[in-house]
C-alpha cells in the first residue's frame, strides 16, 4: 500500500498544448523500508478446486431432492460420508459424472422406480453441471458408484 501511496503522492500529471497527458515522478522523500516494503510474492495455485453438490431424488427430473451432500475432493471439508471412494471415480472421469463408466459385473431387474441426480459445482476450476434420471436405484449404482450414495 506504500508503494501505490507514494507513487499517487509523488506523480505529478502535466498537460501539454497538443492535450497530451505527460506524467513526471518525483522520488519519495524516504528510503526503503526494508521491513514493510517486502514485495508481494504470489503463488500459484497448488490444489485446485474440486467440489460439487450432489442431490438424490425420487422420481423424475423436476423432483425436489430428498437427500444433498458436499463432495469436496481438495479439501477435508464436505459432507459426503465416502470422498475417498466418490473422488477417485471422478477423477478418472474428468470431474464430470457423465462421463463414468456403468459397472459391467452389476445386473439390474427391469422394474420403472426412477431416480434423479444432479451434481453441480466446480471441478479443476471449470463448472460442472450434471443431471440425469436412471431407471431405479440399482442402475443408478452400477452408473455412479459411491458418488451418489449417500
């Protein structure tokens, strides 16, 4: 903050005839504090973000959610009871749950009990946004694995 004061204090801004602004700086007064003017380092982000709210419900798109959690794979934060098995599936699919793969040793009855899921949020710094309504629960577990189940 120093440093942007002193250079707001000490700039003088002339204007010529032709109207072109010319800018003068004049030196501060004081030398350099070496204890506060420390210049700022920035780093790169280590860990990006990667978060998305789950939600489960019964019935078709347009349900109201019965069960929601926090999914939080860069952080110990969330509230899904199982990142360390949800987080690597996602991983493998790019942060994006249509892209899993369905579980080929699972076998799921016929029967129409459907069940819609969303997942929205922020993987490696890009929105993620997902929706879809499987069949019944089974085919939503051969598809998703322990994302959705909660």
């Amino acid at each position: 903050m120093r440093p942007l004061l002193s250079l707001l204090a000490f700039t003088a801004i002339a204007v010529s005839p032709t109207s072109a602004a010319v800018a003068a700086t004049v030196p501060p007064p004081w030398g350099p504090n070496v204890k506060t003017d420390v210049p700022v380092r920035i780093h790169p982000m280590k860990a990006r973000t990667k978060s998305l709210v789950v939600t489960v419900a019964r019935g078709e798109a347009g349900t109201k959610p019965q069960r929601f959690a926090l999914l939080s794979c860069s952080s110990a934060l969330g509230t899904h009871p199982a990142p360390g098995k949800a987080c690597p599936m996602l991983e493998k699919a790019g942060g994006d749950p249509a892209n899993l793969q369905p579980d080929p040793a699972v076998a799921c009855p016929m029967l129409f009990d459907p069940v819609t899921v969303t997942a929205s949020g922020i993987w490696n710094d890009a929105y993620v946004r997902f929706e879809h309504t499987y069949g019944n629960a089974c085919q939503l577990r051969a598809m998703t694995g322990a994302i959705f189940a909660f």
